[in-house]
C-alpha cells in the first residue's frame, strides 16, 4: 500500500534523525519550512556513541586547515546554540569548558605534541606547553611515565545523548513530524520526488536534506564506515579521577578520556575501517583498557558500565559533505566523521541558508561543497527512482 | 504488618533461590514436605554467572582431596540428575559432555601441569598428557606458543542459566511456593521460628535451609564473598572457535574459556577478596581478555556480549558447608565456592536426607559438615530473634 503524502504538505524530508539530521530539522523548521524527519531509531547511528569532546584544536593534523578553520569557528558559536537549544528545549546538555589535555608517553609522542604546537600556534590557537610534572599537578591520577604535555583550554564538551534529545525535543515544538522508518531518496526523471521508505510508501517533497550518517553511502558511495567502539566508565561519587579531557597516542592509536559531571568517564576510540559493523569486539574492548589504563593507572579500579560500537561517516579528504548535491533538490549533510557534534549547527545553518537563501554563506562551511573537485569524488550521487519514458512501456515497479 | 504464615502450613523455608536453594527446594518438595523458598530475585547471585564447568578433575588442587572426592561423586550423578530434571521441567540445561583441555604457555607451567597428572592419576582419574602439537591438533586456534596439555576427557558442562530456570519450573511443579523477598533465621529462645523478610512478615517453620550463597556470611561468618568476574563472548555463526573448555594459568591467575554449544563463549573467572561487591571493573575485563588472547588470540574478533560480576560463598577450607548446623531446625547449604553448579543435586540430597532421615548420608558430602572441627569455624553461627524471659518486659521490638 503506498500512503502518498501531498506534495503541498512538505517542504523538506530530512533523512536521519542524528545530532546533524536533528539539528537541520530543528532549523529549517524554525525557519518557516514544513519538515519531515525521518529515522528507524533516532540516536542508533554514531551520535549514540559519541564522547561530544568539541576539540577542533586537540584533534588538528597537518594538511587538515580547512577542517581546522571549520571547527574552531563551529566552537566560537557553540555557546550560543547551546544555550538557544537548552532554554527551547529545557533539556541540560551538559557543556562545559574543560579543556583538553594532551600528554606524551614516549619521546616520539613529546616530538609530535612539540610539531602539534608550533601547526596551532601558527594557526592562532592557544595551546601552553607542559612539563610531566605540571601535567600531574593538573590531573594528579595520570601515570608518572607521563613526561610531556599540551594544555588546550578552549576545548569544550558536551553530552551528546542529552544534546540529541534537546534537539529532538526543539525540533518537534518548531513544528518537525518524525517518521519512523528508513529510506531513500527518489526521483522522477531529473527531479526528485521525495523518499521512497523500506515500507513501500512514498513521502513526497521538493527537497530532501540527506543526513544518514555512514549509512549515507548508499547515496553518496566516497562516505565510508569508519567504526568506533568506546567504554564507559563510573567515577565514584565525589572523586574526580580526571577533572578534563585527557588524550594521548598510546601503541600508535589515539585515546581519549572525556570525565563528565555526571561521575561518567568515556574512553574512545577505535578507528576500524571494517564496513558497517556495530558489533562490540573482544580486542577493541581490550586495547582501550590499555591504553587507558596506560594513561590513568587507576582507571581498572572503576566500573565499567557500558560498551558501543557505531559507525561514523569518513570521507576521502576528512572534511564533512554540506550543501547541494549535483542532483536538484537534493543537499548532502554527511560525512563528519569524528566532528559530528561539534559541526551540527554550522551544518544547519549551512544546511538551512542553501535551501531558503540559495547559498551556504561565506566562510570555512564551503570548503565542504559536495561538488569540490578532487579525490573526494563526493559528487557522485546514486539515486534511484524511475524515467517516466521507461515506465510508460515497462510499468511501474 | 506481620502477616504470621500458620506453623502447619509449612515444612520448611528455603532461604535463597540460586542452584542450591532451587535444588534443595525441589528434592524436599518431592520428598513430601511443605516448601517456601524465599529470594529477592533468583540468579542475581552467583549462579547466573557460572560458566557451568563440571570439572572436579581439572580443578584439584594438592590437600583438597575431600572436595576432589566429592566433585567426583557429583560428576557420576550428574547425567541422571539431568535427566530427571530435563524430563520434569521441559527445559534444555546445556548439558554435555566435552572434556577440558588444560594447557601450558611456560616451563613453570609445564611443570604444573605434570604434578597435576600425577596427582590426579593417584587418585584414580583419566587424564591424558598432550604435546603443544596434539593440543593445537584438538585445538586448532590455540596460540602457537602453547607448548604442553592435559586432556581431561571425564570433565562435563551444563548452562547454569538454564539449569536454574529447569531448576525452578522443576520446583514449582512439585509445589514449592516462591516468596520474593530477603530475610533471616528467626529464633524464639532456643527454638526455630521461622524466617523474618525484611518487610517484616515472619515466614514460620519449624525448620530453614540456609542457602543465600555469598549473603550467609551474616549467619555463618566464616563463610567470605569471593568477587567472580566473567565475560560473555559470541563466536560466528557455524564457527567453532573452541571445541572443548580449555584453561591455564596466564600471569599466574586461571582463565578458562568455556565454549558453549548456542555459541557463547564464557572467559572467566576473576578471584578476588573485596567484599560483596558486584560492580564489572574495567582492571578485570581488560585482564579476562588479555589472558583469553594470549591462549586463543582469534578470541580479540569475537564480539563481547555480557560482563557480569557476582560473588561466590568461600570457606576457609574449601569445602562447602553441607547439612545440620549447630542451631537444632537450621540446616547449612552454603560455601561452595566455584562448585554450586557442579554440586547441587548432591547438596540437595544431603539436606533432604537430613531433613527427612535424620541424618546425611555415608559418603563425601559428609566431609562438609557444618559443625566439622578445624580452621573453618563454621559451626559460629548467629541468629537474630528474641527471648521470651526479656520479651516479658521489654516488649517485642
């Protein structure tokens, strides 16, 4: 049975009801447009599992500038969304302004925090160089193998399972419908019709913002699974193991711990390009023990008290697919990969002014035009759907 | 509100619903008498954690032939047993017969080993000593550097989750009634009155089978929590990682890996002296699957599906604590260790023989009595309740 939406009632479908789908939801709504949202399991994708460090400093590597630019100017406005989200919402997100700090074990790790320094301040950033001991001053729990560090204290966090449904909650009240399911986007000849859901029926609208995260690949084939797995931890009531981020490069793999207020302490993660598996496996589980415990001795006395794998979206040069596709109607919104929450508002706001204004506004926001030339060959598009002239003869499908 | 249960009413109240009170509930009740069991939510404790290794072989230990002696008389039972309580509840226990393999990474280990066979041949049992080639042969995911084993074909396993819930529906069909709730022997001067729940209702009998596992320690002190931990691992579909249950000694602790035939996986068991502590830590995890990998490395593929923490009831000597205790109407089904699964249906007969017949019958379960002499100290027992004489004028509290 195919339940036909009138095409009058929709303005935009927004496949993928993540921190990005919810986020361009919420804005295109409070925009003026009739949005429908549409995700099987809000929260099952990557947004589910993210630590919400919003780290664009901590995280930069060389050759990455134009990502940097991107999330430090999605940091300097996060104070605002947050709060516009929160006081809409009444949900608490738990940002905060922490900081990061990020240590070295080894001399090579000392070479690469040093390297790291001179590529941010270079950039502007405020980084301040550390001695092992001023290290363990700040958080007294870290190993004494730790000999070096970088303090970065515009690194910021937040909850993003609380951040997901604040956005949820803001979304709904500007007016967003929220359906069920799954499915892809389809077209009629050049033009795109709507989104077709596994169930058979159409939900017909102009414009579809596609936001599915790693299951976007279906659509865009440059956005690949990259799976992460993550743990997290309970810090006794009233003890602050870690009081901020703390990150380092243990046995060649990044590591992180994000401590929040709540006593929960996440230690992420994996990087495994291994298709979309959700599966929690025995050896990532394993290695980030390690490493954490590398870090943080006291780390094995606390509890663990969950494990998740998700897939976020990567793409071929790192830098997150916003804005209009090369198929009419049809704007891209993923691929952000590890940055998902801290690139959430920009991506509406993007999202939202390339469809209301007519183009994404000025800024580090069109480094991510999906139609970039390059090896991203994020411009190739599959979509399905059916050629009228083709029907007329062979039937509907 | 004291909601007083008539004294004719009831035989006898089971205190706990693990392997042990279910079992004990059960034998009575076929025997004719009256059964209350009481629990606040049967297979919290122990008993939903066991990996179910039937193995009184592998497990001997120089100076516990007594506990070698009895495992061996319950592994003998254990077929009919199962078979009776299979026929009666309807359910599946997992039970099966698949050997262990007990294995060696180092000289120390080898060593080990060999005094192990040595004293499990003296004592009559079948044991088969291996080349790291045969192992691998059996075993083929076995690490490379396994270099010696022990085939102990003889050694059986059962899943402890389905044996109580057989256990259970076994009970109930013979008229056993189930009260939720926790609580304590209750004496009147010298006499048994019953069980007081913690919501205040006495529960009375005339006799109490204490089976609380771990939480006796209030009424038997010498029985101490000994913290498991253990983690649930899922092998593919149609693949047999491991065929039989193989362990060793890997940093000087044992890990065993126990393959189930639904394809579970269960790595156990941590020991560790902590009190009644049921919190998953991350210390334990991450050194289960470090001891699990370096037997059997494909084990870091496996997907990790449970981590579950539970406390086993120890004694001083190892041995449980099996049969009438010093206090006239209360009788002992507690202490055994990592042995409740292998033990229960000889621990049920025992109580029942000396509930019904006076007395617990000739063989190796006698060696567990309660009011044995020696560093056990389990003949202290404390009991709550009141006297009459003081009641006169103090009132009842």
């Amino acid at each position: 049975m195919l339940l036909d939406v009138p095409v009058s009632a929709t303005d935009v479908v927004v496949l993928g009801g993540g921190v990005i789908g919810a986020a361009c939801a919420w804005r295109l709504a409070r925009r003026g447009l009739r949005v429908i949202l549409v995700d099987p399991a809000p929260g099952s994708g990557a947004s589910g599992a993210a630590a919400g460090m919003l780290a664009p400093v901590s995280e930069v590597q060389p050759g990455e500038e134009p990502l940097l630019r991107l999330g430090c100017h999605a940091a300097q406005g996060y104070p605002d969304f947050v709060r516009e989200l929160e006081r809409v919402s009444g949900v608490v997100t738990g940002y905060r302004r922490c900081g990061t700090l990020a240590v070295a074990l080894t001399a090579d790790d000392r070479a690469r925090l040093a390297e790291n320094r001179r590529l941010q301040a270079g950039l502007g950033l405020t980084v301040e160089a550390l001695t092992g001991r001023r290290c363990r001053d700040l958080e007294p729990m870290l190993d004494p193998g730790v000999s070096a560090g970088t303090l970065i204290p515009d690194d910021h966090q937040v909850d993003p399972r609380r951040l997901l449904e604040a956005l949820r909650i803001a979304a709904t009240a500007a007016g967003v419908v929220t359906v069920q399911g799954s499915g892809t986007p389809e077209r009629v000849d050049e033009a795109l019709a709507g989104v077709r859901l596994d169930s058979g029926t159409l939900v017909r609208a102009p414009r579809v913002v596609l936001a599915t995260g790693a299951w976007s690949r279906s659509v865009v084939p440059a956005v690949r699974p990259v799976k992460g797995q993550i743990l997290r931890l309970r810090m006794p009531a009233g003890e602050h193991v870690l009081r901020r981020t703390v990150r380092a490069v243990v046995h060649g793999r990044d590591v992180y711990l994000v401590p929040r207020e709540n006593g929960e302490l996440v230690v992420g993660a994996t990087s495994e390009d291994v298709g979309l598996d959700q599966r929690v496996t025995a050896g990532a589980v394993h290695d980030l023990l390690r490493d954490a415990q590398a870090l943080v001795p006291a780390v094995s006395e606390l509890e663990l008290t969950g494990t998740t794998a998700r897939c976020r979206p990567g793409t071929p040069d790192n830098l997150p697919l916003i804005g209009p596709s090369v198929v009419p109607g049809l704007t891209l919104a993923t691929g952000h990969h590890r940055n998902g929450v801290l690139l959430c508002a920009v991506t509406a706001d993007a999202v939202a002014a390339a469809l209301i204004d007519g183009e994404v506004p000025e800024g580090p926001v069109r480094a991510c035009d999906p139609r970039r030339p390059g090896p991203a060959r994020s411009a190739d598009i599959v979509t399905t759907g059916r050629d009228t002239a083709a029907a007329a003869t062979a039937g509907r499908r």
